[in-house]
C-alpha cells in the first residue's frame, strides 16, 4: 500500500527531469540558431584624399576641384618688385618680353591669392601657354595682335576695362606697375567650376627621384638683372630663388621657394614670341639633383611632357613648379652639390632588427 505512491512520485521525478532536460536541449539549439544568424562585423575603407590637379599635393578640402586655373601675368622689373602672390602660385612659367626683360605667367588652383600683381599685358606667347588648362586669364590689356591671339584660347578673358572692382590702382606706386587684383574676385569673374588637367606627371607616394646630377645651385642665364639663383635647401626641400645674394622676397615676406624648377629651351624669332610648341631640350631641378632630357609638345591642346634619354617620363616632385623659357643658347650655371642622403630600406632595418636580438639572447 505505501510502495505504489513512491513509485508515482520516483515516476513523475523522472517526468519532470526529463521535461526540464529536453526543455535544456531546446534553449542550447536556439542560441546556437541565435548565434549563427549574428551579423558580420561592419569594416571602413579610408580612402585617399583628392590631389590638386597642378601640384600633385594632397588637397583633403577638394577645393581645387572645385574651381578652374586662374591664369594672371605679372611685372617682373626690380620696379615692380616684391610682387603679390608669386609665393602662393602652383605654376609659374617666366617668359622673355621686349628688351630681353621677363615676365611672368603665373597659376593658380590650389590656393587663392588675397592680392596678385603688378599685372601687366598679354604676349604673343601666351596664348599657348594657357591653352591646355583654360580658365580665367586676367591681363591690364594688350596690343592689338596679342589681344586677338588670346581671344582665340580657351579662356575667360578678364582685363582692366571690364575688371569692376576685381581690379585696383595702388596709389602707393607708380604706374603701370601699380595694377593688383583681389584673388577670390578675379575667380569670381568668370570661368567655369571645371579644375585644370594636370601639366606634369609626378612622383607616386614613396617613389623618389634616382640620383642623378647632384645639384647645390645654378642660374638660369636670362638678361643681367633678370638672371635668378636657385639654391637647394635641403631641410625644406624647395629651391629658394634669389638675385644674386638677394633672396626674391614677395610683398608678404615669404621667399619664393618652388618644388621644381624646369629650364625649357625654346626658340624666340622675335621678343615676347617664344614656341613652346614642338621639342627642344630640358633640364629638370628637382630633389637637389638634375635630370637632362627633351620636351615634347605636338600641339597647344597638350602640355609639354618631359622624357629623358630614354624617352621615359621624366616625373616631378608634388609642389609647386617653376618654368623658366629661356632662349636656345642661354647658359645655365651649376654648381654641383653632395650625393642625396639614401632613403632606410627594408634590408637595412631587418638587419638591425636581427642583431639586437642577437644581442638580447647573448
């Protein structure tokens, strides 16, 4: 009589053990599922920042992608001296004018000058230099035939009579050196949001220059007066430019100091009329070093691309860039400087890696 109740209890014991175990098993398998349906962890890709277009640098802003080339010729006689804005260009090309004085055709994308200037008159040779980048070309005026040439380039033309306010007389010079503009103005004037093509190839990120002529100096063998020195500065990286011993300061205080500077020789039948189309020889100041090759440029829609011997591209380093248009025959003086410091390689750094270990199990 008393066995059969422990037998139902042990018999329901085991019913519940046995709900609960399967009721385990259960919650296992659902967590498992649970698990298994868990999303993938999300990743994030950085990608590079733009590059301005006419320095190669990093332009993390994308402004210059933004805007056209904003072309502006500018005095170069010691009169006109420190000029506004040099400092601040992407590109610089300087050109011979009428008694062998230069002027210069200066560019910018990447930045905007707060003030530009002296500005002076279209050339002849002009209108091939700005050909393949287009945008605003800003000038005091012209003669007749200069004004028709540059009319036909891919520009938009913005000179004193139809500056308005982008454009003012510095009473504080003399005139006609005493025209500047205002920057961010002169962009405003005209031309359309389309960012310039590039008018060099450049160094990829970790690519350098192989040593080539070691250069510590040289001058560019214009008229006596108009003759600038480079000098390689090392710790900063640029060459400064000079007259003489007298650094070519801008009216803001900074030195004009370009990545590089290329001597292109090209023809002058008559003054302010340089061919920068065709081919000719060049040579190419870049890193502390020298590079010696030909310029090629079949016609004013393409830039000059630059090859050494072996017709290779020759590849600049990102900054900005100077061009000096310097008659056949002119001379370009260099002095030589020390080989480049070697850049660390991967097989210098693993042998130290080996001997200090070497050294901490010793």
């Amino acid at each position: 009589m008393i066995r059969r109740p422990v037998a139902l209890l042990a018999t329901a014991v085991f019913a519940v053990a046995g709900v609960a175990a399967c009721g385990g098993g259960d919650d296992k398998e659902e967590v498992k599922k649970k698990q298994k349906k868990a999303p993938p962890e999300s990743t994030t890709t950085t990608l590079p920042p733009p590059v301005a277009p006419l320095t190669g640098l990093p332009d993390p802003s994308g402004a210059s992608l933004t805007r056209p080339a904003l072309t502006v010729k500018i005095e170069n006689s010691p009169a006109a001296r420190p000029q506004a804005g040099l400092d601040l260009a992407d590109v610089v090309y300087e050109e011979v004018v009428e008694g062998a004085i230069t002027r210069f055709a200066v560019i910018f994308n990447s930045t905007v000058p707060e003030t530009v200037g002296p500005i002076r008159s279209v050339r002849d040779m002009d209108p091939n230099i700005v050909w393949p980048i287009g945008g605003i070309f800003a000038y005091s005026g012209g003669a007749p035939g200069p004004n028709a040439h540059i009319a036909d380039a891919p520009v938009n033309l913005v000179d004193e009579s139809a500056t308005g306010t982008a454009m003012y007389r510095d009473r504080g010079r003399s005139a006609p050196g005493n025209l500047f503009g205002y920057g961010q103005a002169l962009f405003d004037r005209g031309g359309q949001p389309v960012p310039p093509p590039p008018l060099f190839t450049y160094l990829a990120p970790g690519e350098t220059w192989a040593a080539l002529e070691p250069v510590a100096a040289f001058r560019v063998g214009f008229t006596r007066g108009y003759d600038p020195t480079y000098a390689w500065d090392a710790a900063f990286g640029r060459w400064r430019r000079s007259y003489g011993l007298t650094p070519f300061m801008t009216a803001s205080g900074a030195q004009v100091a370009p990545a590089n500077v290329v001597v292109q020789f090209i023809e002058y039948p008559g003054y302010s009329d340089g061919k920068t189309v065709g081919e000719g020889d060049v040579w190419v100041f870049a890193a502390g070093q020298l590079t010696r090759g030909r310029w090629v440029r079949p016609a004013p829609e393409q830039p000059a691309q630059f090859v050494d011997a072996a017709r290779n591209p020759i590849k600049l380093v990102p900054g900005p860039t100077r061009v000096e248009l310097l008659p056949i025959g002119s001379a370009v003086d260099v002095v030589a400087g020390p080989p480049p410091a070697p850049p660390p390689t991967e097989a210098t750094t693993t042998t130290k890696a080996k001997k200090k270990k070497q050294a901490d199990e010793e």
